[in-house]
C-alpha cells in the first residue's frame, strides 16, 4: 500500500499514525454512515450536513474554495461494513462539483468492474464523474492492475502516459484485463 493510498484511506484509529506530515492537500470529508450521524439528526439531516461541509466548511474554513481540485468519492465503502450512499448525496456531490468547477473523482476499486450488478457501481445512480478510477478486478486477480479513465477534456491530447511501478505494463496483467473486459462485453 502506498503512502497516498494510505493518506486517502478512511479507515480510523492509527492507521494513518506518522503520516499527518505527508497528507498535503487531502482533506478528508464526513461520509454519510448510519453510524456516525450525530444525535438528534436523521439520515437525510446527516447527508445534507456532509454535503453542507463539502460546499462550505471546507472553502471557508480550510481551503480557499480555488483551491480545492475536486472531491474524490467511492460510491459504496467496504472497510467496517458495507456503505451505501444515498442518490441524494452522489448527486449533491455532483453539483458542488459542477458549481465550483472541480472534478468528481469516482474510486471503483471496491465496486467497479461488475461487482455491483452493473460495470460501475456509480451507474446505480444518475450521476457521470468527471474522472474514474478502478483496479482490483481489472485483471481477473492474475496481477495487481489499475485504470483511470476520465472526459476528453480532462485527458486531452496526450496519449503518452507512463507509469514508475513494480507493475507498471506487467504484460499478463495487461492481457488479463483485455480479456476481463472483452468477457465484461460480451456476457
């Protein structure tokens, strides 16, 4: 696991011990879990303050509001159960994207790739992201394999891209997700 990844991680408690110095630019956002939501606050009262803290507790309070790139979310979570975002909170998460002119970042790990019923777990609901990211399934477990894919505008022209992995071009992780793919298209 990376640094980033473990930066990025919403996992509580000490794993993220020792790497406070190393989390430049990662803000970290209430998600709406049944768990967490404060007494005296219901469900929908509990997603319209995460996304009340998107739109305005981060600009005003932490980062000036030009300054935020965009919002990455997972449209489900797995570490500590099973999460589930509401429509409501996907398509709010959208709009402050779209009214700030940041990007929505959607993390497929967990629930890209047919894992939810359908390619990605965001097409449960009626929103596009700007940018996808998506791995663990991608090569059929034959080698560790991710993918980011994202709107003409964002990606441009350039089509040289290149990596600095272990794994970067790993050719049996490349064939594996072609495959994966094509067998994802046909059935």
């Amino acid at each position: 696991m990376s640094i980033g990844t473990k930066i990025l991680s919403g996992l509580d408690g000490s794993y993220g011990t020792y790497l406070e110095g190393w989390a430049s630019g990662v803000i970290k956002a209430p998600y709406p879990h049944s768990e967490r939501i404060p007494a005296g606050m219901d469900q929908d009262q509990y997603i319209e303050y995460c996304l009340w803290y998107l739109d305005n507790h981060i600009p005003d309070c932490i980062a000036a509001r030009d300054n935020i790139a965009g919002i990455l979310v997972e449209p489900g979570l797995a570490e500590g159960g099973n999460w589930i975002p509401s429509s409501r909170f996907l398509s709010g998460i959208r709009d402050i994207c779209d009214k700030n002119d940041w990007l929505m970042i959607c993390g497929e790990v967990l629930t890209g790739l047919g894992r939810t019923g359908r390619m990605w777990g965001i097409e449960h609901y009626d929103v596009v992201p700007d940018i996808l990211v998506y791995g663990k399934s991608l090569s059929g477990g034959i080698a560790l394999l991710c993918g980011v894919s994202a709107r003409d505008e964002i990606m441009g022209d350039n089509t040289d891209f290149k990596s600095g992995s272990t794994f970067a071009g790993m050719p049996a992780g490349c064939a594996a997700a072609i495959k994966t793919l094509q067998i994802f298209e046909r059935d």
